[in-house]
C-alpha cells in the first residue's frame, strides 16, 4: 500500500510560495492517480524513506520536499529511478535561482535587499562550488536550503535516466514531471566547475573534449533534446530561449572569453586553427546522414566558416560548411588563409558572433 499524506501534512508554508492545495493537486492530477496503490507520496529529503515502499509495483513517486533540501541530489535522483518501473513517473520540486532571488528580495526591506541577495547568492551558490571549501560549506549546512538553477535540476534529472515530460510554475516552486527512461548514467564529469571539457564529434567521428569557460548552468548538457523540443533555432543556428546561459555567460561570449580553453585543443591536435565547428552529438544529429560523413573527414576548427559568410540559419551553416570542405580538399593551405582573413575582418570590423 502507497504512503498516501492528508493535505495537513502536505500544506506548505507561506515562504514555499504554494497558492493552494487544490492547484498542486490539479497539476499531479493530470499525471498520477494519488490515490492509486502504485502511487508512493513521502515528503521527506531522505532517500531511506522509498524503504517503506510496499508496493510491488511502484508506477509514481510524488515527494512534496524541494530538491534544495537534498544533501546528495544525484543519489536521491539515483534511488528514485531504482524504485520506479521503467516510463515510471517521477514528481517532484525545486526552488529556482530565479525565484529565491524573488523570494528573499520580497521579505527585505528595499533598502536592504540587493546587499541581502548578495551575501545570501554568495554564500548558498558560489561556495558550495568552491573546491576547498565545498566540504566545510556542506559539513555546516549539510547541504540545506542551497540554491539550485532550473537548468541543473532538469540536467541532474537526465543524467539520472529521467526524461522530463512537463513543469509547472506554483508561487515560488517550479514542480517536474520525469519519466524514467534509462538507468542512470553515473558521470562523474558533469559541467560543474569553471573550466568544462565537452564531449564534441571530432575527425572520423570520435569524441573530443573540447574546453571552455563555462557559460551555462551546471548540467546544462544533458538537457539539449529538451531545448530543441521547446525552442527553435534562431539566427546563426543557436537555440532561441535557451535559458542555461548565465548573465555572465552572455558577457563571456560576447568577449570570446569562453573560447581561450580551446587554444589547448589546438595544441594538443584534436583541432586546428580554421574548419567546421566541433559539435555535440544532438546538435551534430541535426545534420544530414551523408553531410555528416562528410565533415567528420576532417579536424574541426577554433575559427568555423560561419565567420566568413555569417549564415542565418541552420540550412545556411550546413551549405556554408559545405563550400569550405569542398575548397579544403581541392587546397587546404589557401583555403585556411582565406577564411581565417574574412573571419578576421567580419569579427573585427562587422562584430560578427555566433551566439
């Protein structure tokens, strides 16, 4: 039989920012009968409580805690999956970064609070990631209340072997619907600190890590099919809306600070210094199967052909790249000098940027 909880037991607190009982019912509704003896709800940050599980056949866990209470995220994500039967459905919560700052800024005075937001981002988000003190930060806090982006928790989710089917935005909690979808990944390598190592389709289609600055939310790579699903792609073949960008990230960017990573990949040889992007294998998914064959005869490029004809859409990029491996094979080196050149001065002169 599913631990089933009374509304007393799941009402929550005017910080959790939930309008009422009968909206979060609404929503779980659409996906999962509460009542049913597949269903297990807990509310609790404390994976041991699936023990409890009696059901044979478990098709939906609702747990009512936000993730932010989660010491271990992974684990928790991890055990959820282990219990669930495979298009099993997971439900859960999460404060956003967005909504905290909302949240704290509403419960200061005016006068008090940007600093307030200030000390409170620095202390819940920047030292937990700080690898000397990311012990000490959680051996005191035990990982409570820390704050945690959109983007991580969906991207935690995928890593996890969930699929993200919906969320809802409720006060100040957005809740997920997950379906299981595989078993858990278990990486170890996920984008979390400030110089990240992708994975990217190098020369005869073997991966590559390629370095950057990172720019985006931590996770933010497991969840690129869930933007294309949502978004569409905007000029110069990126995702239109792409919400795992940060504020600073933007301004990276812009100023190719991102970028100087890559100088190590070209000294390694993994690529050279003009040629065809290196891309994920969602967005390289995106490309037809024989052009696909095509590209990956080559080492991919810090400077891409995209900067000498600044194309508009994916369709562009792809006859774009196209011209310049045809040029390439017939002369490499003048080819190269070619393009880096025109790249040079639409960069400098027409602030070409490919984001």
């Amino acid at each position: 039989m599913a631990e089933l909880l009374t509304k007393k037991q799941i009402s929550r607190s005017k910080d959790s920012g939930i309008n009422s009982v009968s909206e979060l019912d609404h929503f779980i509704s659409r996906y999962a009968d509460v009542d049913s003896p597949y269903t297990y709800r807990f509310n609790s940050s404390n994976p041991s409580n699936l023990d409890f599980v009696k059901s044979e056949m478990l098709l939906t866990v609702i747990n009512y805690t936000r993730i932010n209470e989660f010491r271990y995220i992974n684990k928790f994500f991890e055990r959820v999956n282990e219990e669930l039967e495979q298009g099993g459905l997971y439900i859960g919560c999460v404060e956003t970064k967005e909504m905290r700052k909302k949240r704290v800024i509403n419960k200061v005075h005016p006068l008090l609070s940007y600093p307030f937001y200030t000390i409170d981002f620095i202390y819940k988000r920047i030292l937990p990631k700080l690898p000397v003190i990311k012990k000490a930060y959680f051996a005191v806090t035990d990982g409570k209340n820390r704050v945690v982006s959109m983007t991580e928790t969906l991207g935690r989710l995928v890593s996890c072997g969930f699929k993200v089917i919906d969320t809802h935005q409720d006060g100040y909690l957005t809740w997920f619907v997950a379906q299981k979808e595989c078993e858990p990944k278990f990486d170890m390598d996920a984008t979390y600190g400030a110089i990240v190592g992708l994975n990217r389709i190098g020369k005869d289609g073997k991966l590559i890590k390629v370095y950057k600055v990172r720019t985006m939310h931590p996770y933010s790579e497991y969840i690129q099919d869930f933007i294309f699903e949502k978004n569409d792609l905007k000029k110069g073949g990126k995702f239109d809306q792409d919400f795992r960008i940060t504020n600073w990230g933007k301004l990276f960017r812009k100023l190719w600070i991102d970028e100087l990573p890559m100088f190590y990949n070209l000294l390694k040889g993994d690529v050279k210094l003009v040629g065809v992007r290196p891309l994920s294998r969602q967005y390289f998914n995106l490309y037809p199967s024989e052009f696909q064959q095509l590209r990956t005869k080559y080492k991919p490029g810090l400077i891409p052909p995209f900067y000498h004809d600044l194309p508009e859409s994916l369709d562009e990029i792809i006859e774009s790249e196209k011209r310049y491996l045809e040029s390439y094979d017939k002369a490499p080196l003048r080819t190269d000098f070619n393009y880096f050149v025109k790249s040079l001065y639409n960069i400098i002169f027409k602030k070409a940027r490919s984001s």
